[in-house]
C-alpha cells in the first residue's frame, strides 16, 4: 500500500465543515492542521491583506492510503467549499512510537 500526505490549504471560514468532511470519512485515522499565511495572487486580498501583504488561511495535513487521495479531493467542492488548495507528497515511512 502506498502512503501519502495530502495538504489542504483552506479559508479560515470552511474549518467547521472541512473538519466534519474529513471526520465522516472511513479510512482517515486523524489529521493536523495549524495556522499558515498565504502570499501571493494580489489580487484575490481584501484591502486590510493587500496592506499587510498575506492573508491568514488554515493547512492541514493528512497521511492517508494513496487510494484515497482521489475520492477525497472530488469530494471537497460539493463537501466543503471552494478556494481550496490542495497537493500530495509521497510518504516514505510512517508510524508511531509508543
């Protein structure tokens, strides 16, 4: 079985439903997610974030079965939203200790 990471970079206003979506799927064992600040495309900020240069969004990181990826991804724009950024990185080793 291939392993994967998938990243989600989301508006802060989707968390709720991102968190339900991912929490009602089978095969997800849990996810992390944290605080990020996005640059770049100027013109997609409000005018605060085009002063401050970034706009505040949420990653969250989810190793799952590469399987997965593709269900998962087809069903964020009916699930969650849209603006949503998304990319997968192979994972070579994955566990846990203790």
């Amino acid at each position: 079985m291939n392993t994967t990471m998938l990243v989600l970079n989301i508006p802060v206003e989707l968390e709720e439903d991102l968190v339900d979506y991912l929490l009602s799927l089978e095969g997800i064992g849990g996810f992390t997610s944290f605080r990020v600040q996005g640059h770049g495309e100027h013109s997609a900020l409000s005018i605060a974030e085009q002063v401050t240069g970034r706009r505040t969004r949420l990653r969250y990181e989810i190793v799952l079965p590469e399987s997965l990826v593709s269900g998962l991804v087809q069903g964020l724009a009916a699930g969650v939203g849209s603006d949503i950024i998304y990319w997968q990185q192979p994972v070579t080793n994955f566990g846990r200790i203790g």
